[in-house]
C-alpha cells in the first residue's frame, strides 16, 4: 500500500514487542474468556470431600443398566474434594468405600460390591474373589433422587 499504518497497529506492534498491554486490554478479554468458556456444567454431581487428617483412597459405586458397576480410585487429599461423578445423578443411592493410602477402612457399609488394587471399572457385585477382584462392604448414600450431592466423610469416631 506504501501509506500510513493506522495508530491502534502501531500500538498493538508495539505492545507485543514490549510484551505489555495497557490494564483494559487485559480485563476485557479475560472476562470475555470467563464468560465464553465456563462450561455450563461444572459444577461436580456427586463430591466426595475428605475431612480427616489422611490421604483417602474412594471408590464408588452405583447401580446402572441393570447392573451395579464400581470405580476407583479417586485420591483425595486432607481438607480436599473430589469430584467421582460428573454426569447429573441419575440414581437415588450411591455407594462409597474409602481407606487410607495404608489399607485401613475409613468408611464402610454393609454392602458387597467389588474392587481392585489399581485403577478399576468393574461391571457386577458377584463373586469378586473368583473374577479376581478384592470384596468390600460399600456405604450407601441416599441422595433423595438429588441432582448433585456431596458427601462429607469425617474422621472416624
């Protein structure tokens, strides 16, 4: 073109030479980015939070197609949360099952459902030990056919 750059590219080259932009160019577009790419959904569905002294180790479990299915583990830290369901619930009870990082039992129920030693996705509560999978008793969570639900666990008494 050979004419005259405009004034606001000279200020964009220069501040991205500088590395520098004036405080309401910074405001407006994080706030824009806030507000474009907050996910509608974040909020978690169902939260575990560890109240104790300890690290915990959590599993879950729930019922779903026709079959209980069990996750883990989900290390949550003292004073800390974690979220182990992230779709809205779609079930009225939810089971939990939490030690410590040594294997002691912080939170128990009366409910049988599998679980391994690693990282899991078991589909089934039968006959774990022959599946090659480890029992635990599960506690169960009535969340009232609530859509999010956080569960506190605390230490034992």
């Amino acid at each position: 073109f050979g004419g005259r750059v405009p004034r606001h590219t000279l200020y964009i080259r220069l501040f991205r030479v500088i590395g520098v932009l004036p405080a309401f160019f910074r405001l407006i577009p994080a706030g824009c980015l806030v507000i474009l790419f907050s996910p509608a959904q974040s909020a978690a569905q169902f939260a575990v939070c560890n109240q104790t002294l300890n690290v915990l180790n959590i599993a879950v479990g729930r019922y779903a197609y026709e079959n209980f299915t069990t996750s883990g583990w989900w290390t949550v830290g003292p004073n800390r949360c974690a979220n182990v369901i992230d779709r809205v619930l779609d079930v009225r009870y939810v089971y939990v099952f939490a030690q410590d990082v040594f294997g002691k039992e912080i939170m128990r129920g009366a409910t049988p459902m599998c679980i391994d030693t690693k990282r899991f996705d078991i589909v089934g509560e039968e006959d774990c030990l022959l599946r090659g999978y480890l029992e635990a008793r599960f506690h169960e969570v009535d969340t009232f056919k609530s859509e999010r639900w956080t569960l506190f666990i605390y230490p034992p008494s």
